[in-house]
C-alpha cells in the first residue's frame, strides 16, 4: 500500500496530542477533528479500504465503547457488508 501524501498530511494536521490523559504518562490521540471533517474522515477510510484491499475475513469485532461489550458480525449475519 502506498498511501498519497495529502491525505497523510490532512490526517496528521487533524490529530491533537493530549498530554497526562487520562493520568499522567499516557498521551492521548484526540481524532474528534478528523470525525468532524468530511474530508478528513474519506481520506482515513480510503487509506484503511486500500490497507485492507484483498484481504478476506471471516470475522470482524470491534469494542462498543458504551456498553463496554464487543460487537462481533460473522459472514452471512446482519450487519455484514
């Protein structure tokens, strides 16, 4: 995968370092601007279509950060695409 340098650059201009969050020693990745830019969020799901292109799965799972559960979609079940 070769990713386009535009998009890199987008991507990184909308990332913010946050310092000693949630305790100190951990810097957190806030990505709310790139949730919140049209543009931004195309370019990060490019890069991960291109990333990911060719590979087959059988399962995806992803955490739900509200119920602290994690979701699961099998092939063939709703919610596949």
């Amino acid at each position: 995968m070769t990713a386009d340098e535009p998009s890199l650059t987008l991507l990184r201009s909308k990332v913010r370092d946050v310092p000693d969050f949630p305790t100190l020693g951990i810097l957190f990745k806030d990505i709310t601007l790139i949730l919140s830019d049209h543009l931004a969020m195309d370019a990060a799901l490019s890069l991960l279509a291109q990333a990911v292109e060719g590979l087959t799965f059988d399962v995806i799972a992803a955490p739900e950060a509200r119920e602290s559960t994690l979701q699961r979609r099998s092939r063939g079940t709703a919610g596949w695409a």
